[in-house]
C-alpha cells in the first residue's frame, strides 16, 4: 500500500520493500490517530534471504528489532501489547466451533432406505435382507419383486 512519502510497502510483484524504519514510522502514525486496535504485527518470510542461515533476521526479527523500533517511533507499550496478543486473539476467537452431537454408532444399514441404525435396534429381515421398518421392507420387495404383498 502507499505510504506518507510516496513509496509502496509491501511486497507487489517486484516492488522494492519499504525500510523497518518507514514501516514503524507508518505504523506510529497509525496508532497516534487511533487505529491500533486495528493493526495485527507479524512477519512473512518469501526470499532465502530473510531465512538466518542465509545470513537474513529469521523470525525473531519483529520481537528482537521491529518492535524496538516501534518504541522509538513513540509507540507506546500498551499499543504494541494490543497489536501483537489482544488483536491476535480477537482475530482468532471471532470463530466458535459449533457444538458437535455425538452421533450413535452405526450396526447396519437398511437395504430399502440405506439409513444407518442403531446397533441395538432390531431389523426387519426377508431372505437376506434387513429393514429399518416394515414399511421399507414392503416397499423393497415391490421394486425388486422378490414377493409379493398380501
């Protein structure tokens, strides 16, 4: 996105990417007009190059330099709390699982209907067959013709 002095932070293609220094300069403007309730901190890593063992920050990098410079661009430490755990937490408490019923266990399935019962529940059975109800059992030997019903 454009920043104060006309350069892109981000990473846009090949877009040069902004200075920690411009980004915790933006950052400090954000929080004087009230936007750190707003703002999540974190960092991304898509070049080998920002990797420690190829001589990058590594992910310590925001806690161990960024957020320093945050302090020295007049960022409170209430705001960086907020920015970094209450948001985060915010964020990811937004969604609640929904209760899940425990769904009895399956014994068989009707032949008619193809439903799932109980295994404790009895079948109707006709020559190899089982059926959850007499009405399923009717209705199967009419389709197939295996009997008749009187």
């Amino acid at each position: 996105f454009p920043d104060s002095e006309g350069g892109v932070m981000g990473t846009l293609g090949r877009v040069q990417l902004a200075s920690d220094d411009r980004v915790a300069y933006a950052i400090a403007r954000l929080v004087e007009q009230g936007f750190s309730g707003r703002l999540l901190l974190s960092h991304g890593y898509c070049f080998k190059m920002q990797w420690t063992n190829w001589g990058g920050m590594g992910f310590g990098h925001l806690l161990q330099r960024f957020v320093p410079r945050l302090r020295r661009s007049g960022v409170k430490q209430e705001d960086i709390d907020r920015m970094l755990i209450q948001n985060v937490k915010e964020l990811l408490t937004f969604y609640k699982t929904p209760k899940v019923e425990k769904q009895p266990e399956i014994g068989w399935l009707c032949d008619h209907c193809g439903k799932g019962q109980d295994k404790e529940k009895e079948a109707f059975t006709k020559f190899r067959f089982q059926y959850c109800s007499m009405k399923c059992l009717s209705a199967h030997g009419k389709k197939t013709n295996y009997w008749t019903d009187t």
